[in-house]
C-alpha cells in the first residue's frame, strides 16, 4: 500500500514495503529515481546492517545466521503506527520470524514528515531483548539527475558545506571492505564532479567529511541537500559502467564486511549497541530548494 504526505510545497509517496520513498515531488517536478531503469530501487531504508556481510553470513554467541544485503527490513510490510497530513510513522515489529535471521526482539520507528521544502526521516530503535542490541542504520535515496531534466548528467556535481580531508573506503572488486583505506584526493575534499565512469567501480565511500551534502547542476538553480548528522559514512554510486539517470547520495552509520571475514555481531565494526530498554533515534533530511 502507498501514502502520500504533503504540505502543499513538498509531496511524498511512501510505501509499507520497508517505509520507502518512493516519490517526491515539488511543484510536479519528480527528484527521486523512477526504480525501473538501470536498477530497481528508489530509496530503501538498511536495517540492521548497511552493506554486505561475507558469505551473506555472521554470528553470534557461536550461533551463525544469514542475512540479505542491507538487511531484511527493506523488504518487509511495516504497519503505519500514526500519520497525519504531512507525517507517518511506520513500525515494524519483531518475531519469531524475524528472530530466525537476527536474534532480538525490538521495535523499530521510521518516521517521514514534511516541513517547508525538507523530507526528514527518523528512526527510533527500542531494545526488547535482555541483551544488547547491536544494529546499524542507512538510508539509499536514489535522485533523479540532470535535476529537473534540465542540461546533462555532468552538469550535476556534489559539494560539501566544508572542505575536509575525506578518507576512501578501499573495496575489493567484490565490494568487501580490505581496511586499506586513503584519503580521496591529494587536497580537502570540497566538490566532486559527477561522470558516469566515476562509478565504474561501484559505490565510493567516504568518511571524515563535513555532515552536509548538497547535489547541484550548472543547467539549474535548484539544489537538493541531505543533512546526516551522526552517520559517520556518506556513499555515492549509481549502477556500474552504466550511463545510469540517477545519483543514490548514502547515508550510513556502518559498513560491509572485510573479505574473507565472517563478522561476529558481538563485535562488528561500527555498529550500535543499545541495552535492554533503551531507546536510539538518528535520522537524515533532504532539503530541495
């Protein structure tokens, strides 16, 4: 099933598969991808993990367990727990199902809500289980380029609010971490021009960047922004050696695995742990202006 959120500027249509986005709109004008060509995703949430794991394996307390690339809530119909005119919230809850894959019981909050020209999604996770719960959270908006078919693809460049030292994930051709990270170029990173072999590699990730991004074109004044505050990864990637239509700008708080290593969850770089009880809330907003 699909919603819609509005303000009268900002329209959002949201489905109950995984609480996607799958269109925004502003004044008619489409900016996210169309989830047909090149790939069939438009903006999927990653929950517990963001990423890959090896072998689509890992542990914990020498049980081992299998998990789909960036986790199996993207994939599953969540329950709308409150909406209004311009918000929803929907909730996914586990089960016995569920505890199959991933060996917790928790809630888990996606909250979308339109003010002025901003989507902000929030995540709220509550911790059922008598353990720690250890998780990740991502976001994989995927944005319809040349902005509003206005110019060419390489008229569209990503800037950051500050010019940072930015550090590179290292990838193997397989997309697994090999921990030899670099910095991305020889100076601060400020401004990256997009061109369609920048991603002939896949995905670049980059960390140690400033918390705002901002997709622009020389062919148009409108810019989209996406604020992700406490996710310490931020990926751009469309489909490999393609002439893809589309940008995906990705906020994580995690990473895949390294190759040739089955992650224990005990202990798996970057996640989140949270005790029983607790509660954890992060969220990103894209702004389009």
């Amino acid at each position: 099933m699909q919603y819609k959120i509005s303000n009268g500027n900002l329209t959002a249509t949201i489905s109950d598969v995984g609480a996607e986005v799958i269109s925004l709109q502003k004044n008619g004008c489409e900016y996210l991808h169309d989830g047909i060509n090149y790939w069939q995703g438009i903006a999927p949430i990653m929950f517990p993990i963001c990423g890959r794991l090896f072998g689509g394996k890992y542990t914990y307390k020498n049980n081992e367990y299998e998990m789909i690339l960036h986790g199996f809530v993207r994939k599953e119909v969540l329950s709308v727990f409150d909406a209004s005119v311009d918000s929803i919230t929907f909730i996914y809850k586990s089960s016995d199902d569920s505890k199959k894959i991933y060996p917790f019981d928790f809630d888990f909050l996606i909250k979308h809500t339109i003010a002025g020209d901003t989507l902000t999604t929030d995540f709220t996770v509550i911790n059922l289980s008598d353990d720690d719960l250890p998780f990740a959270l991502g976001g994989h908006p995927g944005f319809k380029l040349p902005i509003e078919n206005k110019g060419d693809f390489t008229d569209c460049y990503v800037e950051f609010d500050e010019a940072c030292p930015a550090k590179k994930i290292d990838f193997t051709p397989t997309c697994f971490m090999t921990g030899n990270d670099t910095l991305f170029s020889g100076e601060d990173l400020k401004v990256i021009p997009l061109k369609h072999d920048l991603f002939d590699d896949d995905a670049i990730f980059l960390y140690d960047t400033s918390k705002g991004i901002t997709l622009k074109s020389n062919a148009t004044p409108t810019t989209i922004r996406l604020d992700f505050k406490g996710f310490k990864y931020i990926g751009l990637w469309h489909a490999p050696k393609t002439d893809a239509n589309y940008v995906c700008i990705e906020p994580w708080t995690s990473c895949p695995s390294y190759d040739n290593k089955i992650d224990d969850f005990s202990c798996k770089k970057d996640m989140f742990y949270i005790k029983k009880g607790e509660k954890f809330n992060l969220g990103y907003a894209i702004t389009i202006k």
